[in-house]
C-alpha cells in the first residue's frame, strides 16, 4: 500500500505484536474468495484503510511452521481510512523507500519491495474486459450487434460486480454490442455509474481505425484515476498488443486486462481469468 505525500513517495509497514516484527499488510483466503478481494479486505482490516489496485506484484514463498506458504501481492493506493490498533496490528508506520526497506524485519518484504520500485508507478488503471458469454454467433438469427448474454454469461456479468471494484474505477464504457453493455451494466449499477457506448472499442471500429481506439483509451486513462472498458475479441487483443507490446494476447469471454499508465505509456499488464465462479 502505498500514497504520494507531496512528491514523496511512501509505503505502509504494519508491526505485528505477536512476532514483534514490522512487515507488509497480507492474510489469508476466505473460503470461495478471490484472491483479490482478499487482499483489498485484509489490508483493510489491518490497516483501516480503503484503496485502488494498481497491479500485480511477486509471488513468494516461505515455510511457517514446516509448512509451505504462498504470498501473492498487489500494489495498491491508499484512499481513504485511519488506522486504529487491533487484535493482529499494533502499530502502522508510512515510510520512504529507502526506510521502509531499513524496518522490515524480512528480506522477503524487500523483495516484494523491489518488485514494486522496478517499474514506474501506474498513476491511472483501465481494466479492459472482453464481454462476457452470448451464445453462438451461428445460432442467432437477428442483427449481431443485438445478441445479448446467455445464462452463462449472465453469470460472468454478476461475477464482475466483485472483481472490479479493488480498482475504484469511476468511469465505464462499452462497445455499441449489446453483450458489451451488458457485462458491465450489473456493476454499474451497483456502483451508480452509467455506462457510456462507442463504437471506437467494438471489433468493427477498432479495425476500421485502430488509431482512433488507441487515443481514445489513452484519453480515457487522462480523464480518471481507473476506467473500465468493455470491449470484444479482435479490438480487445488488439489494443493490448499495441499499446503493451505483446505479439500475442490472450482474451477468454469474461476475461480482463488490467493495464496501468505513465505518462500515456502502458507500464503493467496484467491479465485475469473468467469473473464467472
């Protein structure tokens, strides 16, 4: 976790009176929980604090009482919240780079620290979503551009509802499909936002004019610290290849992308799985 206090990048370590040592805010799975929404809750309750994810960190592994553990980390900006000593942390301390570093009582917290200082900073997110599950393409008899989600898809749609939220986006645009505005809409509503459709990010218009798609998500990631947009299966790899520099992109139906920008430069890209459980 992490906040910018004017210009002053710092880090939050958390110190744990039961092993008296000062570490990084982590725990464990609920059962049936994403791992995401895991993090997002634990650094909450340990810390008090609300935030937006940015992007996937390392992976460690350590052995706690002979037993193998594994650690998956995110970066994450704080938002809102004030910390107040628990059952599990009793004090919180927001650190430079270079103190935190000197605190931690453990060299696998300065790897994830490393991991985290090795690239620039995102300073705004777009989660890219292919839309979700709409049937066979050969089945259905009216105009494409109406088919709309099955059962299944309907199911991813709902799934997105927790999965997006971590990244506190403000804003939601869609490609003019219906399946598109439908695998966002569920969240958008949940979140009281609307849900904006172009033609830009369907496969048609990106084809059409990938230029344009480009700088439009590009100005898109300007406009809010974290944007979703809802896309389809050319236009989607597509701009994750171009913008990432990938040759070659995966993009399951109810799969994301999460890209993080600098200064109108992709810096992370991170994919995710079907939402659907």
């Amino acid at each position: 976790m992490w906040r910018d206090d004017g210009g002053s990048l710092r880090v939050a370590l958390i110190h744990r009176d039961r092993y008296d040592d000062w570490t990084l805010p982590k725990g464990k799975l609920h059962d049936g929980e994403r791992e995401l929404t895991a993090a997002v809750r634990e650094v909450w309750e340990e810390t008090g604090a609300t935030v937006a994810v940015s992007r996937r960190l390392i992976e460690v592994g350590y052995l706690v009482e002979g037993l193998p553990k594994t650690v998956r980390f995110w970066a994450m900006q704080y938002r809102d919240g004030e910390f107040a000593a628990n059952a599990e942390v009793d004090d919180l301390a927001w650190l430079t780079l270079d103190d935190a570093r000197t605190r931690m009582s453990h060299d696998v917290d300065r790897a994830v620290l490393d991991s985290f200082t090795a690239t620039p900073l995102p300073r705004s997110v777009v989660v890219l979503v292919r839309h979700a599950k709409a049937g066979k393409r050969s089945l259905w008899e009216g105009d494409d551009r109406m088919r709309p989600l099955d059962q299944a898809g309907r199911r991813q749609a709902r799934g997105l509802t927790t999965f997006l939220p971590p990244f506190a986006p403000s804003r939601v645009v869609a490609a003019d499909r219906v399946r598109c505005v439908q695998t966002v809409e569920p969240f958008a509503s949940a979140s009281g936002l609307d849900v904006e459709i172009t033609e830009t990010f369907a496969d048609e218009g990106y084809l059409d004019d990938p230029d344009r798609a480009r700088t439009e998500l590009l100005e898109i990631a300007k406009s809010v610290p974290a944007a979703v947009i809802c896309s389809q299966g050319t236009a989607l790899p597509g701009l994750v290849g171009d913008l990432a520099g990938f040759e070659s992109v995966s993009a399951r139906k109810g799969s994301a992308w999460v890209l993080g920008l600098a200064e109108g430069s992709v810096v992370s890209a991170d994919y995710y799985g079907s939402a659907a459980r």
